[in-house]
C-alpha cells in the first residue's frame, strides 16, 4: 500500500501553469546541483513523477524548456525592478535599490543565469528580447538621469552606459565573494551618483 500511496503521490493532477512551474524549479534544480547538461525530458519527467509526453506538452523541445526557464528569471528581475523604481523617493534612492536588487539576483540566480546563457541555442533565442529589455532599462535610467543632472541626450546615454559596467562588475566581485552586497551597494551608489554629478556640474561651470 505504501508503494501505491507513493505513485498516486506523484500523479497528483496539479492546474497547468502549477504543473508548469513544478518542471522549471526541477530544470533550476538540476542545473545548480549537477549542470545544464544533466537536464534532459527524461530525467525531468523522472524526478517531476510524470510522463515524459507531459513534459513535452508544456516544452516541444529541451530548448524550449531552457528558454522558458531563464525568461522567467529574467522577468522576475525585470518586475522586482519596476516595483522598486517606482518605489524611490530620490534618484539616489533608484539607484541603491536597483542595484541592491540586480547583485541579490546575482548572487542567489547568478549561476542559474550563467548557465543558460552559456547554452548557444538559448543565447541566440534570446538575443532579441535580451536586446529589447536592455534598451527599456537604459531608455528609463536615461530619462531619469536627464531628469537629475540635465545633460543633453547623448551625454546622458553614453553616461548610462558607462555606470552599468560599475554595477555588473559590482555584480561579479559579489558573485565571486569579494565584496558583500551592502558594501557593493554603497560603493555603486556613491561611483554612480557623484560621477554623474561632477559630470552636470562639468557642464555649467
């Protein structure tokens, strides 16, 4: 009995986008503990306790399923981020809170991230919207920045531009257990804001 209890358990019918989620937190799984390569359909359905045909039914291809898998990290990031901006009282107070939230990411998904990206056939399908999205960001901190420090359109893009590579390398030495994420934070916050206030200053003087 305990036996049939045990199937019965793992054939529970679960709604479609519950199912769904079930088999990317498995793929998540997978990859953290063992490596992209061990994802396959099979081992997935195995470890989910279903068909391998119902794997197929939420993902046509393993490709899919990856791609599937890391649009759902990216958007999280994308929506915690929005939640946040739209939170921030300052442009000082934009930027600490993005950023603490991109190297929390970094540090707790960072390696899932990596992972999938490094895939070349999840890279090239999500060449596109990763483009797409990272314009959005740069055209809002853009507009933000030019609220703040009234630069001219192309000083400012070229600006945005420059202080992102301070955040991703923040991002890194986090990763890498160099810096922890309120040091990090602090230091981005402050690259960021003063460089791009000597910059304004720069420009009236």
């Amino acid at each position: 009995m305990s036996g049939l209890a045990a199937v019965q358990r793992k054939r529970t019918r679960l709604a479609p986008e519950v199912r769904r989620e079930q088999i990317l937190d498995e793929a998540a799984h997978l990859i953290l503990s063992e490596g992209l390569y061990a994802v396959s359909m099979e081992r997935l359905a195995r470890d989910v306790g279903i068909s391998k045909g119902l794997v197929y039914n939420y993902f046509p291809t393993r490709d899919a399923l990856l791609t599937a898998l890391l649009n759902r990290e990216q958007a999280e990031l994308r929506d915690r981020g929005m939640a946040s901006a739209l939170q921030a009282e300052s442009f000082a107070d934009l930027i600490r809170q993005t950023t603490r939230l991109y190297l929390e990411q970094t540090r707790d998904r960072g390696a899932l991230i990596a992972a999938l990206m490094s895939d070349p056939s999840v890279a090239a399908l999500m060449e596109g919207e990763n483009r797409a999205d990272r314009e959005r960001t740069v055209r809002y901190f853009v507009r933000a920045t030019r609220r703040e420090y009234d630069l001219p359109l192309p000083m400012a893009i070229a600006a945005v531009e420059m202080v992102s590579a301070i955040t991703d390398r923040a991002g890194r030495l986090v990763a890498e257990g160099q810096l922890d994420i309120d040091a990090a934070t602090d230091m981005c916050v402050g690259l960021i804001t003063g460089g791009l206030a000597g910059l304004g200053r720069s420009l009236k003087a």
